[in-house]
C-alpha cells in the first residue's frame, strides 16, 4: 500500500484541507476580519467536499468505518 499512488491516507487528505484553509487565513491575517474577500471560496468548496468525502464515502469518521453512502441512491447520504 505504502507504493500504490492512488491510496492516500486520512492524514494526507487533513494535510490538504489545512493547506486549502491557508489562503483564507492568510486574508484574516493580511486584510483583518471584516475585510476579507471572496477569495478563498473556490478553495472552501474544495475543502468542504472533501471534508465530506472524508466522512460519506470513505468512513473517516469518530462514529467508525461506516460508509454513509446509498450507491443505489446515486450519491444520496443515508443515515442508519
């Protein structure tokens, strides 16, 4: 598995949801709260989809290795 490009880790997927976020820190950080800009919603929506991949299809979650996911729903989370 260590070989195989393909598999990628639960902490290499946390590694770039803190990367993605850093563009946005960095405008908190350069421009101060009330002006940051819309910048960084390309990479919030990035984030937020693997976030949730991360939890409905691939089973990275607290509750256990539980895939969420209702193939015959296309892609519909289900909750059981």
């Amino acid at each position: 598995p260590m070989d195989d490009p393909t598999l990628i880790s639960r902490q290499q997927l946390f590694a770039r949801i803190v990367g993605g976020l850093g563009g946005r820190a960095a405008e908190e950080v350069i421009f101060g709260e009330p002006e940051v800009t819309t910048g960084a919603a390309g990479d919030l929506q990035q984030i937020t989809g693997l976030a949730k991949q991360m939890v409905v299809t691939f089973g990275m979650s607290d509750i256990g290795p539980w895939s969420l996911m209702d193939a015959a729903q296309s892609g519909d989370v289900i909750m059981r």
